[in-house]
C-alpha cells in the first residue's frame, strides 16, 4: 500500500493537560493516513470531553472508555485490539512525537526488507532540571542485544507491523513495569528491528513524578521475578554469557530504582550480584561504588552526574 493506515494507540488516565499536548503531537504529524485510538482508563474527565475543541481534524479520532480503571497495561492493549492499521504506533499520554515521526517509520518499514517488523527512533528524555538525547544502534536481530541489557527505546518510540502482534502476543498485562522490554524480546523471536538514529520522540520523566516506572517494590517484587521466569531459559540457550548478562543487567536497573527510593542496602545488594554475574561495564561498578555508603555516597555522586548531564550538549549514543 503506497499510504498504509497507521493505528496510533494512546492510553490516558487523569492528565487531561498532558493528554492534550500528546494528541496535539499525532494530529500535527506530516503523514496523512492515520487513525488516533484514545484509550480512556476510566479518567475523571472523559477524554472525549478532553479533546472537545482541539484542532485535531486531521486525524480520524476513536476515544474507547473503561468501564473501571484497570490501569496503563490494559488500557494499551485495548487500544492495540481495536487498532486496524497496517502498522501500530504507542504513544503515552505524558510523551510527544516530532513531526515527521510515523511519516519516517513508515518509511523505514516500507523500503526494508520483509524480515523487519519493529521500527523505533531516537528520544530526548525531560527529567525536569536537564535533558538528555539518547541515540539508539542496535537493529537486525536484536535478542542477544536486548538479553545482554543493550539499550532501547520505549512504547513511545516504537511502531510494529500489526501482523507481527499474533506471533509474538500482545504486551504482558501482569508487568507493573518492564512491559515494554519484555514485549521487545518476545516481538525479537519473530521480527528484525531498524532503528531511525535520530531523535524523533520526546518523553517528559522527572524523577519525583508518580510514574509506574519509578515503582520500585513493584519491580522487585513481581517484574524482575516474572521477567527471569519467562525468559530466563531464553537466555540460557544462548549460552552461559547471555544467561548471567541478562540477570545482571534486571539486576542494574532494579539497583538504580533502589538507589533512586533511598532503599540503599538493597540497592547495594542488586548492584553488587549485578557486577558479580557480568563484570565488564563500567557504569555497574560506578554505580556499586556509590551505593556502598548509603545515601553518603550516592547523594554526592547523583549531584555530580546530574550537574555534568545539565551542561553536557551532545548527544548519548547507545
């Protein structure tokens, strides 16, 4: 098709603001061709009512309203079975698309080969005092890539296939966090990836707000033990190596959550096994390192990291 149909799923919940600006960002995109699935969770102000009187009449608009609020997980995945485009873009409601985003995807998707299903780009991430630009490289077959902790980008950078979904299943709902990742490593078993090295998504993420991603007990508790049972064994067919960087790198992430909610002794514990099963980066020594004196030390090294990230100008490759 010279002009495929793209399904933009966008889930909301009690941002009506921030829910605003994000379509704002699908209607002023320069690809014609796309339909807007507004997923409700049940918000306090209906999102139709929301998006009453915003100049969105380039988009074809469907709002889809739970009956219950049964949180961002589902609310995606409602969005994704409604979808009816050839191609499916994931946008979080606190998140914003550069102009010529799906027109790139698209693109990308449409001159390369059969075998590539998943297309993401570059993002600029808002932590409130600074910005970063992270630029993504992994592409091809990237499941060793997403074992061994290699970056990627988020919902919001992403656009799939929609026939890659039945093979590789829809996103977990049981993840509280981490739904993202695990979804690319199951979508990896059936699909290459392109990445668009430029930065074409923006995700606003301050570290204080009350974001699913900052949840640490729930991370600890059911996300890192769901995501080693499912793919765990993946890992391991792999071989040794994969086995043990894979468990280090849920390890890292799940310190640094620790970190972040003064949970400083586990922290030290998740980030010491993490350097124990894959000693060869940097970043994870660094990161024990400051957790070892408690808030003494990492205090002290986060102000550092964040006053060199507030007057570094370049962009982060990864």
């Amino acid at each position: 098709m010279p002009n495929p149909l793209v399904s933009v799923v966008l889930p909301t919940y009690k941002r009506p603001d921030k829910l605003r600006g994000a379509a704002r960002s699908v209607a002023n995109q320069t690809y014609s061709n796309i339909e807007l699935i507004v997923v409700d969770d049940h918000s306090p102000q209906l999102a139709a009512d929301t998006l009453a009187g915003e100049p969105l009449e380039s988009i074809k608009i469907n709002c889809v309203r739970h009956q219950e609020n049964r949180g961002a997980n589902q609310a995606r995945n409602t969005g994704i079975e409604r979808a009816e485009g050839e191609y499916i873009a994931l946008l979080d409601d606190d998140d914003a698309w550069d102009s010529e985003k799906i027109a790139r995807q698209v693109a990308e998707l449409e001159d390369s080969a059969d075998g590539v299903g998943v297309v993401y780009t570059g993002c600029e991430y808002d932590y409130g005092d600074y910005t970063r630009d992270v630029i993504f490289t992994a592409e091809g077959n990237v499941t060793k890539d997403l074992l061994l902790g290699e970056s990627f980008g988020e919902f919001s950078t992403l656009m799939v296939a929609a026939d890659i979904i039945p093979q590789a299943g829809l996103p977990d709902e049981r993840f509280p966090s981490w739904q993202d990742r695990e979804w690319l490593i199951r979508l990896s078993l059936h699909t290459e990836f392109r990445v668009i090295p430029e930065v074409l998504t923006y995700r606003h993420c301050p570290e204080e707000a009350d974001r699913i991603s900052n949840n640490y007990a729930e991370k600890r508790d059911i996300s890192y033990p769901l995501m080693v049972e499912k793919h765990r064994e993946l890992a391991a067919r792999y071989g040794r190596k994969y086995e043990r960087a894979f468990l280090a790198s849920l390890l890292f992430i799940l310190g640094q959550e620790a970190l972040r909610t003064r949970a400083y002794s586990d922290a030290r514990t998740h980030l010491l096994k993490s350097v124990y099963y894959w000693p060869f980066r940097t970043d994870r020594w660094l990161f024990a390192l400051a957790s070892l004196g408690g808030r003494f030390s990492y205090m002290p090294a986060k102000n550092a990291m964040k006053t060199l990230n507030s007057i570094k100008s370049e962009a982060i490759t990864k």
